[in-house]
C-alpha cells in the first residue's frame, strides 16, 4: 500500500512521540469507553506505539483527522487522532476494529445544513453503535451554569459506547421544567477536589 501523505505534524513518529511523553488530551468520550471498561489507557497508548494511520479524513471547520489501526494482544484498536493548539495531540474516538469503520462514523454524523433537531439518529455520532430507546434513571443536565439530575427521561443509548441522546423536544421540556422551578427534591452530592493528596485504593476487605 502506498504510503498515505499527510503534514508532519501528524506523521506517526509525531503522535507517537506525544503519547510517550504523555503529551496528549482526550476527549469525554475517550473516558466513557474505558469507564465501560471496553478499553484502557495503557492498550490505547500501545495501539499507537505499534499502528499505522490507514485512513486521513481531511475537515473543513476542524483539524484534520487520522485514524491509526494498532494492536494490544488479542485486540485490535482504531484510534482517531488529531493535532490540538500547541503542540498537543488530540485522541477523540478509540474504538474496537470489530465495529463500525470510518466510512460509517461517517455517514452516521449529521449532514451539513440539517439539524440534530430536524433528524432522528439511527447510529451514535461517535462510534456508529446502534441506538436503543431506554429511560435514563438520573439524566445529569446542565443549564446555565446549574447542574440538574432529571428522573426517568427518555432517551437514546448507544449499544456499544454508552453515550446518550435526547431529542429536541425532550430537551426543550426540560428547559422548561427547570425555568419553571418544577422541582420535585433535592439531593445531597458528594464532591471530590482532584488536587488533594492521593491515598492507595482500600482493597474490598477493608471497605
């Protein structure tokens, strides 16, 4: 195969280079994946050291994308990847090679001109899983600053990564729910500062 040509900025060697060092971000999505334990840091980050960017998916409005096949033991992993501000790798979507490819990521994203409310999603944007309908127990919404938990909303959930989707008319009731302070209880949440000292995991028997 001949070698695909893109900048050198996002040659392998480059993002390889970022992910040594550590120099690299990636997205919330990225952390939902491996928080439905599908994959991990360490397995992502040899995926790279050891793959080959097989397809380059030039972007109008963003920056140019680069999608990387690796593998870690048994797994073989797609990673997209992209150039951030700086000198900053940007890791967007890590995904299994066993689902969809980057033709139907692509076709799964909302065409120019047509909005997400105009449109019902078959397929997730991120990973191109099917979307099943379920009702979300505790739906984190945010409005203005304000973080609210809306019970049993209807929803979208991606079969395979776990995101989930609203419609606009959903959204929209919540809006209104919220402006008009139709508020049913409050509950306590436990908040955690990420800059305190760390402390070893208890193992189970000492919880």
């Amino acid at each position: 195969m001949a070698a695909l040509l893109v900048s050198s900025e996002l040659r392998i060697t480059w993002v390889r280079e970022r992910v040594r060092y550590g120099h690299y971000q990636i997205s919330e999505h990225v952390i939902r994946f491996i928080m439905a334990g599908l994959l991990t840091i360490h397995e992502i980050e040899a995926a790279i050291k050891t793959g080959e960017i097989i397809k380059i998916k030039p972007a109008a409005h963003r920056s140019t994308c680069v999608l990387i096949r690796g593998r870690f033991q048994d797994k073989t992993i797609l990673v997209q990847a992209s150039k951030g501000h700086g000198d900053w790798l940007i890791i967007s979507l890590a995904y299994l090679a066993t689902y969809p490819r980057w033709s139907e990521l692509a076709s799964s994203a909302p065409d120019k001109g047509n909005s997400m409310q105009q449109r019902t999603f078959r397929q997730c944007f991120f990973c191109g899983g099917e979307l099943k309908a379920i009702t979300v127990g505790n739906f984190d919404y945010r409005l203005e600053g304000q973080l609210y938990v809306i019970k049993d909303t209807p929803a979208g959930l991606c079969l395979q990564c776990g995101e989930k989707y609203v419609t606009a008319e959903t959204a929209k009731k919540i809006n209104r729910l919220i402006e008009n302070r139709q508020f049913t209880r409050t509950e306590a949440v436990r908040v955690i500062s990420f800059d305190q000292d760390d402390v070893p995991a208890r193992s189970m028997d000492e919880r």
